[in-house]
C-alpha cells in the first residue's frame, strides 16, 4: 500500500514538472520575438505608423525610430499613462501606443498674456494645469474642449466679475463679462419680464460699486368718485325791475366715476392714469335772474324834477386837466371832448355801453359820460370832470341818475360789470 502511494506520488510531481517546463518554453519564445507596435501622434490619429520593437525596447525607442522627441510629450498605453524609458511588455496581440505633444499658446487673460507650453488634452485642462482655472461665466475665444494643438495659438480669456443684484429684499450675486445691465442679466437667465424693470435701465452701463436694484413693478385698478362742479347761468325776468337779481336755481354738483390704473415699484407709486370716466349724477347748473323791466323815477332838483330810466348808488371821485393823478396835464377826454365841468368818467367795462349818455348827480348837476378812468376794486364809481379853474374835491358815495329816455336794449347792460 505505501509502495502505491509513493508511486502515485511521483506520477504527481512529474506532471507539474512538464508543466512548468513547457510553461517556461513559451515564455522564452514570447521574450524572444519581436514587439508589434502602434504609434498613433493625437493630432494626426488618421495617420498611425506601424513598428516591430526588439524585445526590452521602451516608448523611447520607439519615438526614436520616427523621429520624434520623447521629452515634453505624454504617452498612453493601450489606455494606461506610459513613461518614455519604462520597456514595452510583449503581449499576444499588438500595441497601442498614443503620443500627445506638448503645445504652445500666448494666452491673454483680461491684460496680462502668459505663455503656457501643456500636454493636456483640452484647453481647460491646459488652463487649470497653468493656475488658470475656468470659472463661472468667464469667456473663453475658444472652446473649452478643444485640444490645445488644434487651438489658434494667441488666446484670451476674459474673467468674469461679480455683479451684486438686488430684488424683493435679497441679494445675489452673477458673474459676467458683459458690460451693460440687460447683459449681465442675460447672463444669469434673470431678464426681465412684463412690466418688471431694473435700476440703472437694462441698455445702461454696469454700475461700479453699488448693485443692480431689480423692481417688480405691478398694476392696481382703483375706481374714485369726483365732484362735477356746477355752473352758473342768467335769465332775464322781464317782470322784475331792472338792477335786481334772483336766484331762480340753486347750483347743485354732480357726481362722476374714474377708472384709474396705478402702477407701483415695489410699495411706491410711480404713475397713474385715468382709463375711463363718466358722470353718475349730472350736475345742476346755479341759475340766476336778472331784472329787464325799466321803471322810471323822478328826481327832484334844484332843477326841477328829473326823470331817470336807472338809478345807482355809486362812489364819486372828481378830477381836472392838472389833477390827473400823474406829473402832466391834458384836456383831452377819451371821447375827445375837452375835460371840464360836465364830463363823467366811468371804468372802462361800463364806457362801451354808456358812452355818450345823459347823467344827473346831485350837487354836481348834469353831465355826459365822455371818458375812461381807473377805477376803485369793488365799487361803483364815477370820476366828475372839472376845469382846474372851478375844481371841487370828491370823495363820497352819491347817486347817479341816467336821465330818460333810455337807449336801445343793446346798449343797457342788464347786469352791471
């Protein structure tokens, strides 16, 4: 039985002899052919060479054999980073070998241009590799992804800068390289919209050192009641003696609707306009009558009795060719009579109708209304004419009769001015 064993035994290690023989055999005829290789440049991948490599050969070798540099390049192997002097493993099927090499580029970043030599394989990954990393919203002349041999060689970036805006009481913060304010907010999807408006305006330049103030502007429709003043109007009541007024209607006012638009900027109001209006109730106008019915009167004179058409209560003045009121003197009237006793001024709102008429003023006597005077605010008045010879002083309310007949309708003013 142990003879069996030891046999069995022996038959066991011999097999793991021949094994690792036969193992050892192929290996040695592996190391000692030579190595297929794929040289692939990245900035020319439709144009591979093809090399066969002594067994211990290195990327080197094979950089060497076409010529190109192995300093300042970066080498990959069937997927994996490869170093220039490490040998190449012969393996069953063929190797890849992909060479990137380095490039050049002026870069301009805002007003400073660098000069940046990279490996990497997209511009991005050159600027981070640089210390100039890609930030938000900062613009680059060329795409990102690009690798740095296919980009132009002259570069530029520009940094974007930070832009504080502020809206409903909270404040962010965009990035951008634009130079007005529509652009910035562009930039942060943040344009406005409706009547939605920003302070400095979108198409101003970005302000420097204060943010942009975002205003949510809106609408309120508000309905206000206004009082329609009344107005005034006259009759004439010919039943009603002449210089007497009364008031036939009491003014009323009257009532009218606004449909108003307010637009507000957050809580202030910064406009309105009236949409539409109508009146509700209408107002009454103020009717007053005036009396047309002539009735004369006599007056007694030192004259004899004089019949008058109208009868006033007026203040008297007097005045002469040197007692004008100013540094001269003039004898002549407004109507072109020669001032003396006997001439009437009156303002100029009664001249236009009384011109030329008969008058009697007690203790002056008879007189024509020929001239225009000043007149006293908020009276009836009359300037008596004299000659400087028999001037008399005048200051006194008296009366003023127009002596009958009257004049024609269109020369009465039914309501004194």
């Amino acid at each position: 039985m142990l003879r069996r064993a030891l046999l069995t035994g022996w038959l066991l290690i011999s097999v793991l002899l021949a094994g690792w023989e036969a193992h050892r055999a192929r290996a040695d005829a592996a190391a000692a052919r030579p190595i297929g290789l794929w040289v692939v440049d990245e900035a020319h991948p439709e144009q591979p060479h093809w090399l066969l490599l002594s067994p211990g050969s290195t990327a080197a070798d094979a950089l060497a054999m076409l010529g190109w540099p192995d300093q300042g390049v970066h080498l990959v192997l069937n997927g994996q980073p490869w170093s220039s002097d490490r040998p190449l493993s012969p393996t069953e099927g063929p190797l890849a070998l992909t060479v990137r090499r380095g490039a050049t580029l002026s870069l301009q970043v805002d007003r400073a241009t660098l000069a940046v030599t990279t490996t990497a394989a997209s511009l991005v990954a050159a600027l981070w590799d640089a210390g100039e990393a890609l930030r938000v919203n900062d613009r680059l002349s060329a795409a990102p992804a690009t690798p740095p041999w296919l980009a132009p060689q002259k570069i530029s970036l520009r940094r974007a800068r930070p832009v504080p805006v502020t809206a409903h009481n909270a404040t962010l913060t965009l990035y951008t390289t634009a130079h007005t304010v529509g652009g910035a907010l562009l930039t942060g999807v943040l344009a406005p919209q409706g009547l939605e408006q920003t302070s400095p305006a979108d198409d101003r330049a970005l302000p420097r050192g204060s943010p942009i103030v975002w205003q949510s502007v809106y609408e309120k429709i508000v309905l206000r009641q206004v009082p329609v003043a009344f107005s005034s109007k006259t009759q004439p009541l010919p039943d009603a003696p002449l210089d007497t007024l009364k008031v036939v209607q009491q003014g009323q006012y009257g009532l009218a609707a606004q449909e108003i638009r307010v637009r507000y900027a957050g809580e202030e109001e910064i406009g309105r306009r009236i949409e539409a209006s109508w009146v509700v109730k209408p107002p009454q106008p103020r009717i007053v009558g005036y009396g047309t019915k002539i009735v004369p009167q006599t007056m007694q004179t030192p004259n004899g009795p004089v019949t008058c058409w109208r009868i006033l209560r007026v203040y008297a003045t007097s005045y002469s060719p040197c007692r004008l009121g100013v540094d001269r003197c003039s004898h002549v009237t407004f109507s072109g009579a020669k001032l003396q006793k006997g001439i009437v001024a009156v303002k100029r709102s009664w001249y236009g109708y009384m011109a030329g008429q008969k008058v009697y003023v007690p203790g002056y006597g008879f007189g024509v209304i020929g001239d225009i005077g000043g007149g006293i605010p908020g009276r009836y008045w009359i300037d008596l004419g004299y000659s400087d010879d028999d001037y008399q002083s005048w200051h006194q309310w008296t009366t003023l009769c127009f002596v009958a007949p009257p004049p024609p309708a269109e020369k009465i003013p039914w309501i004194l001015p």
